[in-house]
C-alpha cells in the first residue's frame, strides 16, 4: 500500500516536472494524484488542459486518457533517434490525438491523418489537433482489411476499445471500418504521403498486414504496438521486413510495448534536441 502511493507521488511529481507553468503542473499533478480513485465513479465528462512540451494538451478526467498522457509525455513511449521531419502522419486508433501532437513536437510532422472510431474521443481529438495548430484529417472509423461496418466494443477506459471478432460474438456498437487503401486517399487528397506511420488499433493489425502490403513502400518509420505473445508476433514481423524496414524491437529504446520499423539510414540523434 505504501509503495503504490509512493510510487504515485512519484508520477505526479514527474507529471508537474514536465509542465511548462506551475499551474499546468499543479494541474496534471492532482489528477495524477486522484486516479486511483476513479474507477469509483466511472468515465467522467470533465475535461482539463494544461501546457506541456511547448504543446497545449486536453484530456478527460478518466483513467484511459490519463494513462495514455503518462505514456506519451512521460514514459516517451514513442521517443526514438528518428532523422525528421516528416511529411504526414497517418495515426491508426488516434485516440485523443496525444501521440499526434508527441509525433509532431518530436519529429517535426506538418500534417495528420487520423483515424479514430470511438465517437467519445472524436471532439478532444479534433481539439488537441487543432487548438496546436496541426493541419489534420480525421477519419471516423475504424482501420480494418477493408471498407464497410464491424462491432466495436467500448471500453471504461477510453484507450482501450477495440473490433469485436466473429468469435467473441460482435455485440459491441456499430462503427464504420475503413481499408488503408481508403485512408491513402486521404493522405492523398492532403496533398503529403504516408512517410510516418502509427499502429495501435488493440489486435486489429494481424488483419491489416495480413500480406505484405505495397502501401508500405512508402512509409519511413512505422510506431506499432503489437497485441500478442512474442511467438505470435513472428509472422507478423517477418512480413513487414520484407518491404525493406529495419525491425527495432519493443523495448530497444526502454520501453516494452512499442516496436519500431525504420528505413535504413532513418536513425539520427535525438529528436527533442532537434525540434524544442
């Protein structure tokens, strides 16, 4: 017990570190403070925003954005020695748009297609990109093998909706999905090219890159958390190598859940020194 709230007095004081104004960091600190309480009253409304990284970043009162604030910002989960800037990032399972602003304070994007299908982070996702400035497309959906509907089963924690599969019975609500293919034109039509590319759609991309796809000639670097065991993983890995990308896997850059895709000759210094 006295180690779990010590450990979160750590994190808030982390969390008012990396604020950019003390009532920024008073702010994020308190709430960091009072999450564990949170799964008391269940997904709040409230939405708080505070300075971070020369970024203005809002966020619901729950536990799914807090956690995903904690990682993006403070663990720098998608932190790598990437050699940008890059030209358009297409963010699959955007989320609130939080690693959409990372990606753009670390890695100079200019522009962002995002796709996202829970309609309870659209209006912070639309908010985050556009109250910083960023030039984005979002697309209501989510990314599957190919266009049309599927079930997607909410979460209490807004980071972790997902596709319900054929075997798990599809009861979730009815989202539109959409095939990359559908997505490129976006890009497309954005006037970039999908040289940056972000996967964490919760187990949907076995589906996605079920074949080598010759979308993946284009991208650059490819941020992908993968949802299975290491063995399953395997397969998976293979295919996207054989596009030409370099595997960096989770963990190469300290931290577990994300693994990297890079062309060779991409890996620079660090981007923070570049662009802060």
């Amino acid at each position: 017990m006295l180690g779990r709230i010590y450990r979160r007095v750590l994190l808030a004081r982390r969390a008012f570190a990396a604020c950019r104004d003390r009532r920024s960091g008073c702010r994020l600190a308190l709430d960091f403070l009072i999450a564990p309480l949170l799964h008391l009253t269940g997904p709040l409304s409230t939405v708080h925003s505070v300075r971070i990284e020369g970024l203005i970043v809002s966020y619901g009162l729950n536990r799914g954005d807090l956690d995903t604030l904690r990682e993006v910002f403070l663990d720098r989960v998608y932190r790598l020695p990437l050699a940008g800037p890059f030209n358009t990032l297409v963010d699959l399972g955007a989320n609130i748009g939080l690693t959409s602003l990372w990606c753009r304070h670390a890695y100079g994007v200019r522009r962002v297609v995002a796709v996202e299908p829970d309609a309870r982070n659209l209006a912070l996702l639309r908010r985050n990109l556009a109250q910083n400035g960023l030039a984005a497309t979002v697309i209501e959906a989510a990314v599957s093998a190919e266009d049309g509907e599927a079930a997607f089963r909410r979460s209490d924690a807004a980071n972790l909706g997902k596709l319900e599969s054929e075997q798990t019975g599809g009861h979730g609500v009815a989202v539109r999905t959409v095939s990359m293919a559908t997505v490129l034109r976006a890009v497309a039509q954005a006037g970039g090219r999908p040289d940056l590319l972000k996967v964490d759609v919760e187990g949907a991309e076995f589906a996605l890159f079920r074949e080598t796809p010759e979308w993946l000639a284009q991208v650059r670097a490819l941020l992908i958390e993968i949802h299975a065991e290491p063995e399953e993983q395997k397969p998976l890995i293979s295919r996207i190598e054989s596009a030409g990308l370099r595997h960096l896997p989770a963990d190469s850059f300290g931290w577990p859940h994300v693994t990297a895709f890079v062309r060779p000759g991409l890996l620079a210094g660090s981007p923070e020194r570049r662009h802060d």
